[in-house]
C-alpha cells in the first residue's frame, strides 16, 4: 500500500533544477529515508510533499490526494518537523503544543490530554511549564517532533530530524522514531548521516544534485554496490594498476580514495592474506563490514560530507 507516490516530480528555482524528475513510493507504516550531500534536493523534495513548495512539473500524491489540488487535505493528515526547529520561543513548552493543536481546531480538553501525553513519550513532562529557550538542543527537537503529532498523523516527515545534536541526544531520537514506527506511523525522513539511514530506515533512496542514485533497503544496496566487505589497503594507490591486473579475479570493484586504494572483495580473508604475503607491502590493511558510505562513495566517488 502507497502513501506517497512521486511520478517524474521536478523542482526549479529561477532555472535552477533541484529536483530533476524523481519517482519513488513510500509505503504504509515503514521509515523511508531520502539520503543524500547537502544541496541533493532532499529539503527541496519533502517541502514539496507537504505544500510548502509547488512542484515544477511531474505528479505528487499524498494519502491518495494531490498536492497541486488537496493541499489543506494533505497537511491535516500529516506531522511536519522542518529542517529548522520553528518554536515559538515566547511560549513555554505545554503551550507550544497547545497553541499549535488549535491549528488543526482540537477541542481544549483533548489537545491538553494529547499534550501530556506527547510530553511523556518524550521525555519532557517535568518541562512542561520551562520556556522554550531554556531547553537544550536535544529537548528543542523532541518538541517539535512531539508538536508534528499532536493532530495524530498517519504519516510523519522529518527533515534532518537529528543534524547538530550530540550523539546521546541523536539516539534519544532515533528510539521515539523507532517506538513511533512499531506504532504504526509511516515515517519519512531526510538525512545526510550514513548511521541515521542504516539505523533506521527499511527503505530509503539515494539521491545527489537532484537526481536519485539507487533505491533499496540498505542491506541491498550495499551488496549490490558493494558487498558485504571491504578492503582498504593504506598508501596502495601507487600500486593500484599492478593490484587489481593481479587481484582481478579477487574482487567485484575498487575505487581510489586519496592515497589509499579500496578494494571489494569476494572473499576478504583469503584476499587479505594474500595480499600480506606479497614482497611490496603497504601501510596498513583493514578488512571491515560495508556500510552505506562505501555505497555513496562507490556510486559518486565522494563522501556524504564532503
Ligand atoms: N528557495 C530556494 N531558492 C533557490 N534555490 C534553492 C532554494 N531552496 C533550495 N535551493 C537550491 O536547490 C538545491 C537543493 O537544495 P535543497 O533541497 O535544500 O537540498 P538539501 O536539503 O538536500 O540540502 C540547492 O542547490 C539549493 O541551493
Ligand atoms: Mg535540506
């Protein structure tokens, strides 16, 4: 079952193409995540979903509605945490939630109740009566993703829901977005850090300069671009010709990263140890699991952060 379905969907800014005729689908109740650099088109895509951006050409659906069409439709079935945190600094915490359940016409009594409890699940009851800006940069962004459910959607959208926090704080986040999943909540999320998609993602795509790359769980995409191994021999990419004419029947791929030559193999122990038993050896080895980083290498020839 889709929730969201985007068909050929560009963005343009005075000629500027941001998003450049994407189609991807989010299914019902999963975490889909859209990975990508700064500048992918990521922020620019979900704005899209949520009417705060009209879209330049192609189809977008949310929850069956239009988002050319049905924007008041879309916007009350969904929960919106921007890029940005957007408090309301001079309320204080409860009231941030309060004020905003009037948006969506709450009745008092129900928005206070959904309130406290929204508070609970995050952590935050005995900051009930703090001010905003007392908060830390963990408290500030628990809030406004409690804020983005008080009108109890079925789908939530978070824009770089943990870019700037401490790792503690990052995984307080990640544990309500997983509970929040088991619940049932489709989440959508943006994020630039490998981790996030790899932790929390059943599905995500990846995307670059507008376009996206692959789309895949990120078990899949990593064995299909990668492989469950990699080997980084230190300083090897002065040698790398002569390796991989001597290797090529031991590896899928390489890449040259800076000095070091990076290699996938299809078996890592047996090409770890014959590479130690070469004459030339090389500042140091390292066979470790892939991860979603050597997907993005692979397929940009650049890191996330770069
Ligand atoms: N309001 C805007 N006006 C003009 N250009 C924009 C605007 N918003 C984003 N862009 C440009 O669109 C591209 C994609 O940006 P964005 O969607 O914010 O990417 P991301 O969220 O992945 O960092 C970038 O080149 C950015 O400079
Ligand atoms: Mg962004």
């Amino acid at each position: 079952m889709e929730v969201i379905t985007a068909r050929n969907l560009v963005k343009e800014y005075h000629g500027l193409r941001a998003v450049n005729d994407i189609s991807f689908s989010v299914h019902r109740q999963e975490c889909f995540g859209i990975l990508g650099p700064n500048g992918a088109g990521k922020t620019s895509t979900v704005r899209m979903m949520f009417g705060f951006s009209p879209i330049t050409a192609g189809a977008l659906h949310v929850l069956g509605w239009d988002v050319t069409l049905d924007a008041r439709e879309i916007k009350a079935r969904l929960g919106i945490v921007p890029q940005e945190n957007n408090l309301d600094l001079d309320l204080k915490v409860l009231q941030n939630l309060l004020v905003y359940a009037s948006f969506f016409n709450i009745p008092e009594p129900q928005a206070r109740e959904r309130a406290l409890e929204l508070l609970d699940f995050f952590g935050l009851s005995d900051k009930h009566d703090a001010k905003v800006d007392h908060l830390s940069g963990g408290m500030k962004r628990r809030l406004t993703i409690a804020r983005a459910l008080i009108n109890n959607p079925e789908i939530i959208i978070l824009d770089e829901p943990t870019t700037g926090l401490d790792p503690q704080a990052r995984h307080t986040v990640w544990q309500r977005l997983r509970q929040l999943r088991s619940r049932g909540v489709t989440i959508i999320l943006t994020t630039h850090y490998l981790e996030e998609a790899a932790q929390l993602c059943d599905r995500l795509i990846i995307m670059d300069h507008g376009d996206i790359l692959d789309e895949g769980t990120p078990g899949l995409l990593v064995e299909r671009h990668v492989g469950a191994e990699v080997l980084e021999v230190g300083q090897g990419a002065v040698a790398a010709d002569n390796l991989l004419k001597q290797f090529q029947n031991q590896i899928r791929g390489h890449l040259v990263v800076g000095d070091n030559l990076v290699l996938y193999p299809l078996n890592g122990r047996e090409l770890l140890s014959r590479l130690q038993d070469l004459p030339q050896q090389f500042d140091h080895y390292l066979l470790r699991p892939s991860t979603l980083e050597d997907v993005f290498l692979k397929l940009t020839g650049r890191g996330l952060t770069e």
